[in-house]
C-alpha cells in the first residue's frame, strides 16, 4: 500500500513531498528534492522506538545521526505498519508501558513529571543562574547597578559632600578592585548599607551614627566591597529572578535583564544574604583590613553595635533584615581575628576623613 507524507534528510528542516510505500522486506521512499526524482528504501530493523501519537500525525525516525524521519498524516499508516512489520521493535515505544497500566500508569508519569519541575525549579534552576552570573561581563553587572540604583533611591535625598568623603575614605584604604566603585550617603536615618552590581555602595546616614571610630566605618565598607568583588549582589539577584535571568543570559540579552531588574527593584532591595555569603562576606573583608595593617576589631565592634540597636527599640535594623547578624556570626568574626597575627597601624587621613562625615551629619 502507499502513503502520502513528508521526507526530511535529517541535514535541513526542509521536508519534501513524498509517496511512502510499504513492501515485505523495505520502506521504499519517493521524492523530489526540487533537483531530480530520489528513491531510498528502509530496513524496517533501523527504525527506532516510536509511540505514533502527536495531533494525528505519525513520526518515524530511522538510522545513524543524523537522523531521518517521515511524517504521514493517516492513521492508516500505523496499522498497516503493524500488519507489514509485526515483529519489529519500533512498535514498543518508549512509554507504552504506562500507557498500558491505563490510568495508574499516567498518574505515575504525572507524578514524575510534576517532581521533576519542583526540582528544576526550586533547585537547579536557581543553581544554574548562579553559576551564570559569576560569567556575565562587567559591563553587564554596571547596567544592572546603575539601573536598580537610579530606581531604589528614587526619592531619596543623597549627601552629596559626605559621599565625596566616603570615596576619599574608600580610595585610602588601596584596596584592588576589579570594579569602579562608588560611595553614596544617603540623608536618611534608617539604619542600612547595601551593595548593588557593577560597584555601587550604597550608605544611609542612620547607619553612620552607630559608629564611634574610622576603623568600623572601613569594616562596613570592606564587608559590602566583599560583596560586590566577590559577586554576592550579582549572584542574589540572579538566583531571585532565575528563570528570568537564566533566559536573558542564553539570549545574550542584557537590555532585557535591565529591564527585569527595574521592574523588581523593590524586591531586590529586601534580598537577604545567605549565611554562606555573610561570612564569606565577613572573611574577605577582614584579610583586606589585615592587608591594610586596619584594626580588625573594628568590624567585630561595628557588628555588636548594630545588634545592640535590634533590641533598643523594638525595631530591626534593615541592615540586619537583609545581612542576618546572628551570636554565631559576631564570634565567628571574633574567633577570626584571635586566629590570626595583624599588625595594626595609625591612619590620620581615615581618621581624619571620618571625624568630617561624622561632624556633617544633619541632625
């Protein structure tokens, strides 16, 4: 008997017209590739595993890769293959064991398949975009903070002299960056530090009053430039937004992670830092004070200060609702720096830079 259907070579998407006959002991295939009339004949034992069920149409697939298959549009086709080939293999599918355990058979499928994308998604998925944004360019971790900054400050009055300062005091210390990174004191008197992708720092006023020396102001701004150099801000976001991110970034689509960044700003703002991040975090940010002969003490001094205000007035610090400041973490910090020899040195200009942010905080 013959069929009419579709020819594909397997080396283009181009299928071509064909008349599909079936014989004792081949697949005889006739067509016009657009060139001259073709003739090619299958052995029915090369043809692969196939269940025949997509909107009516019937697949076969057949051969070495590349692979090529024949579409028939007749249900026809697939009885006349069982009568013609009966004892070849490509009739068992590869899921006709649950189809033929009926109903129990696909809740079991069903049951599979649902694990599977809980699994992907709450998982993998997130696993995979952070994996990916420790690759994306520079130039793409700047547009993200550039543009999540212009939205998350929207409103907000920055301290232009202070922040001028800030990054006087952030150049003293000499700390190598792969990053531009850039300082701003906000004039506001809730309690909060963050650092955004690409370089910024972001600094409110509340925060700074909780200090009482330079050498806790450098373990503020070590612990966020941890953040930035070692991508922990990146690797928030994209693990946040990661079905978002993860198509953005196979696209090659920076415009289009911008975009999704703005949209959830507010969001982002509320991310918390893991655990593993913080005293990653932490850790880094004492070896750059170590290098720069800085008083570590400062950062364990900067932490209890800070958990001291969780409890003055009922309220939590919004530094520490997005930098979780456990009891383990501040002896943590603690058993750091008893861990290591620093050889601690005066530093006037900090000294001296700090005392002018201090002095010009509006009251």
């Amino acid at each position: 008997m013959t069929f009419e259907g579709k020819y594909f070579d397997g080396k283009s998407s181009v299928g071509y017209a064909t008349k599909i006959q079936l014989n004792s002991f081949n697949i005889q295939i006739n067509y016009n590739d657009g060139v001259s009339s073709q003739s090619i004949s299958w052995e029915p034992s090369k043809i692969h595993a196939n269940d025949f069920a997509s909107n009516g149409k019937i697949y076969l697939k057949y051969g070495d890769y590349p692979h090529q298959y024949i579409e028939v549009n007749d249900n026809r086709f697939a009885e006349e293959l069982k009568l013609s080939y009966p004892s070849e293999k490509f009739h068992k599918g590869a899921y006709s064991f649950l189809f033929s355990t009926g109903f129990a058979g696909l809740a079991v499928l069903a049951a599979v398949v649902v694990a599977l994308i809980a699994l992907s998604y709450f998982f993998i998925l997130p696993a995979v975009s952070e994996h990916l944004a420790a690759t994306v360019p520079i130039e793409w971790e700047k547009q993200l903070g550039d543009a999540s900054y212009s939205k998350m400050v929207e409103g907000e009055s920055v301290d232009e002299e202070n922040s001028k300062r800030m990054n006087k005091f952030f150049r003293q210390l000499h700390y190598q960056s792969d990053y531009k990174i850039d300082v701003v004191v906000v004039k506001d008197k809730v309690m909060n530090a963050f650092a955004l992708p690409g370089g910024k720092i972001i600094v409110y006023e509340g925060i700074l009053r909780t200090m009482d020396n330079s050498e806790e102001l450098a373990a503020l701004l070590s612990h966020e430039f941890s953040h930035v150099q070692l991508r922990h801000s990146t690797k928030n976001i994209f693990r946040s937004l990661s079905s978002y991110m993860l198509i953005s970034v196979l696209l090659g689509d920076a415009s289009g992670i911008t975009a999704i960044v703005i949209q959830n700003a507010n969001q982002l703002k509320q991310l918390g830092y893991s655990r593993t991040l913080e005293e990653e975090a932490d850790k880094n940010g004492l070896k750059l004070m170590k290098q720069q002969h800085v008083d570590p003490k400062g950062m364990e001094d900067l932490f209890r200060a800070l958990k001291k205000e969780e409890g003055s007035e009922g309220d939590v610090p919004e530094f520490l609702s997005t930098h979780p400041l456990t009891n383990e973490r501040i002896n943590y910090v603690r058993k750091e720096i008893a861990k290591h020899n620093y050889s601690i040195e005066e530093h006037e200009q900090l000294d001296s830079l700090w005392k002018e942010i201090k002095g010009n905080l509006e009251e």
